[in-house]
C-alpha cells in the first residue's frame, strides 16, 4: 500500500502594518497641546477644546492632557510674572537684599 504524503505549503500572510486612522481634530489637538507648551495659552486653549472634541482617540487624548499641562505652567508664569510687576510697581522690590 503506498500513502501519498501530502505537501504542507505555507501560505505568506500579508502583514498589516496601517496606521489606525486619526481624526483632523484629534491631530490639531496634538499639536496644539505641543505649540501650547512652548509658545503659550491660546494653543493650549484649543488643544483642550479640540481634545475634548476627540477624547476617544489617542491623539485626542494625548493633546487635551498637554494642552491642560500648558493652560497650567502658562497660568504660573502669568501670575509670577504679575507679583513681579506689582512687587516693581510697589518699590518693594528694590529694597529686597539679593
């Protein structure tokens, strides 16, 4: 009795190596979120709103969190730099021992 092996032949699978799709605004939200970070609080401002917007996607997500990151140290800086002027203004300032 003869058997016939059969041959076993492997098929090449075609690896899906695409990019989950992101929205316009979840992108905007992004950048923003990284403009805002650096040059100031409208940018962050708008990545707050656009994430908001597109919280369910990661992209989204990520830029509400650095846009509320900027509103935050932009906020700071806004009212040291405030007690600076009023401090200056005040004539406190140039009798501080430094």
């Amino acid at each position: 009795m003869v058997t016939k092996k059969k041959r076993v032949t492997k098929k090449k699978v075609a690896k899906s190596t695409t990019i989950p799709k992101q929205s316009g605004l979840a992108v905007a939200a992004l950048v923003l979120g990284i403009i805002g970070l650096l040059m100031g609080f409208v940018p962050a401002v708008l990545a707050i709103i656009f994430g908001a917007m597109r919280k369910e996607e990661k992209f989204g997500r990520i830029g509400m969190i650095l846009g509320i990151i900027g509103v935050v140290i932009w906020a700071v800086v806004f009212v040291i730099l405030m007690i600076m002027i009023n401090l200056a203004l005040s004539g406190v300032a140039g009798n501080l021992p430094i």
